[in-house]
C-alpha cells in the first residue's frame, strides 16, 4: 500500500519488517498488503534455480533485474559465501551488477556489485 510514495510511516514500517526479517529472527512479518520473507523466497529462489537449470549446459549468462530490497533479502540465501551481515555492509548500489557462478555445490558470488568476493 505504501509503493511509490514518501510517507514517513510507510518508510518506517518498511525498515521495521527488515529488521525483523534481518534481525530478529521474525520472517513472517511484512507491510500492509505485503509478503513474508518465507513468501518470497518461496518464489524467488524456485525461478532462480529454475533459470540456472534451464541454461545450465549452454554458454549463456543470465541476467536479472529487480529491486534492491529482493537482492538484499534473496541473495544471502542463494550465494553460499554471501550473509545478512555483509549484505547490509555494503548495501546494493543503483544499477550496478553482481556476478556469481554456480558450482557443483551451488551458487557463488564473485562480484558483490562491483566488489570483489572471495569464494
């Protein structure tokens, strides 16, 4: 209900959810008319895996466009080498990339949006 405007309360209570999701071990809260935590992961990463799977024996590289705020949730649980604290560390810039590779015991980031990752 809060998507595109500026209420103060609406920003508020969006940074309340990602604390509780972040920080207080509370996946199951979320905004007004919103999703859980465990409600997008339950699509996000199926549609990833599937597209890894889909073009797992071709030279193709995927790429993926959404809002920070998915990456920031999402991406500690796809990568293998990526948590919540080094996600909100460096936080998700504008139009910047990240890059991982998927291996035989999953996926691993290599580029945090234009920050090199050991893996």
């Amino acid at each position: 209900i809060y998507e595109g405007t500026t209420d103060p309360e609406g920003w508020d209570l969006h940074r309340k959810v990602q604390e509780d999701w972040y920080f207080h071990n509370k996946p199951e809260s979320k905004m007004p008319g919103g999703e859980s935590f465990h409600e997008i992961r339950d699509r996000f990463i199926p549609f990833i895996e599937n597209l890894v799977q889909k073009n797992r024996n071709t030279d193709r590289n995927i790429l993926c466009v959404a809002h920070g705020g998915i990456y920031t949730a999402m991406l500690p649980v796809l990568f293998k080498n990526i948590d919540y604290a080094f996600a909100n560390e460096h936080g998700i810039p504008h139009t910047t990339p990240t890059v991982a590779e998927v291996r035989a015991d999953g996926m691993y980031c290599t580029s945090w949006f234009g920050l090199p990752v050991k893996t």
